[in-house]
C-alpha cells in the first residue's frame, strides 16, 4: 500500500514549500481506512496517503486515535490541523478550508432485502417496525438530519459509537437498517470475528436523498500559520491528489461497492 502511495504521489507533479511544524491529525478508527496498530502508531489507506502527501509537501503528518465525539471539538478550538474523511458542513467551515477530494454516497444498509425496496426517506420512515441503528456523529446531510429527529421521537433509533458497533446491534437483531458508506459496512464486517460471516450478506438501498457529495479533508484556519495552510491547499490541490485517493481505495475494495459508493471528481 505504502508503495503504491508513493507511486502515485511522486508521479502527480512536484510541489513542495515544506511545514514549519509537524500536523496534528487525530482521527478515529474506521475499517481499512484508519487503523490504530498495537505500538500505538496508525495504519490504513488514509494516514499512508497523508505520509505519502507529505513526503511530496515536506510535512509530517502525527495521527492519533481519539474516538469520534472529540474529533469535531478538537477542530473547532484549534488543537487539530486537519479534520480526515470529512464532508463540507458550515460548522466546520468556521474553523477551516474544505478542499474535496472523491465523491462518495451513503446507502441504506441491512442484513437481507427488504422485500419491498426502500428507495425514499420517505420509504424508510414509512416502515414503522424498522429500527435504525446510526454511527453516532455522522453527518449525511440535512434530510439525513431530520430523519434522524423523526425516528427519535418515534423511539425507532439508536446510536453507536462507530460502524462496529451499529452493525453488530444488527447482527444480533436489536436493530434492521442502519445508513453507512458501503465499503466501510463491508470492511468493518469482513475484519469483525463476530461480523464476518455477514460481510457478503449485506444488501444495500440507494436512497433518492443522499445523493452523492463530496468528500475530503479540512485545513485548519484556527491552528495553522497561514504559509502552512497555503502549502497544505496547494499540495491537496495539485493535479492527481484526488485520483491518488481514489485509486487507492480500488486497490482494496471491491468493484461492486466502489461502484455504488465512491468515485472520482
């Protein structure tokens, strides 16, 4: 993977101006994406396409694990240079430049089909004996948002700390559906001792209302000088960053989840 990183960096063009300090960049674990590794260092497609990244900027990138709920308070007060795998979000807009990286839609995700297909928010609210189980602090959008306020007062929700946890309450059939990107439900469940039999099982809906958007990373303007947000910028920006990304993640996912969950700009 580290190789491939580099590859792909090297031969999208030289941009260089170097940071003036190493970055902080919490995150927290998600399947191939972000794993933490027993030493207490970080692996997975994301920090080793930042190591990648820096060794062409001339920044060091300092991934930590946090859980989830620290990170969005960690960026709005400054303690974190970047926000990773974020979507835009004018909360977040207060406290950095967004700069997109691939497009990504998240599906309705369940055990078995549904029989009749869920294709609405709509649809999904119409089913009053489903239970939605969602990763806590998850942020698809404002439709996404207000289904999340409909189904709390129907007491039809719950919510986890991370996918693992969301998938493993469907396993066990506390809860139906749950709404995640496809490649993190698949990865999540095939790496789960509990979940991996489940993994090919998993069905996925498309729903009218979450459409694809546009995924990336946040450059802090509370923590960072603005040389170093500059540098940053023009590095994530540079021509062959987002196809980087990108064809990373289809090294190890895929066709058929890729195709209904990521793609390019």
């Amino acid at each position: 993977m580290r190789a491939l990183l580099l590859l792909l960096m090297l031969g999208a063009g030289a941009v260089r101006a170097d940071c003036s300090r190493p970055l902080n960049v919490p995150a927290a674990p998600q399947s191939m994406s972000i794993l933490p590794l027993k030493d207490g260092s970080v692996s997975g497609v994301v920090p080793e396409f930042y190591r990648a990244l820096g060794k062409k900027a001339g920044c060091t990138f300092q991934f930590t694990i946090v859980p989830r709920a620290r990170l969005e308070a960690m960026f709005s007060t400054g303690e974190a240079d970047l926000l990773v795998t974020a979507t835009k979000s004018p909360q977040r807009d207060k406290s950095g430049q967004f700069v997109p990286l691939f497009k990504y839609r998240a599906t309705l995700v369940s055990l078995r089909p549904m029989g009749t297909p869920i294709r609405t928010m709509e649809d999904l609210a119409a089913r009053d004996k489903l239970r939605v189980c969602v990763v806590r602090g998850f942020d698809y959008g404002e439709p996404y948002r207000k289904l999340l306020a409909a189904l709390e007062k129907e007491k039809r929700l719950c919510q986890a700390p991370d996918p693992r946890q969301v998938l493993r309450m469907i396993h066990a059939n506390l809860a139906d559906v749950t709404i995640l990107l496809p490649s993190s439900a698949f990865a999540t469940a095939r790496e789960d001792n509990v979940l991996a039999s489940s993994a090919d099982k998993l069905h996925f809906d498309a729903l009218d209302q979450l459409p694809w958007q546009d995924a990336g990373v946040y450059v802090s303007t509370k923590s960072l000088t603005p040389s170093d947000q500059a540098t940053l910028l023009k590095v994530l920006r540079a021509d062959g960053t987002s196809d980087a990304i990108m064809q990373a993640y289809e090294s190890i996912f895929p066709d058929k989840l890729l195709k209904i969950s990521a793609r390019r700009l």
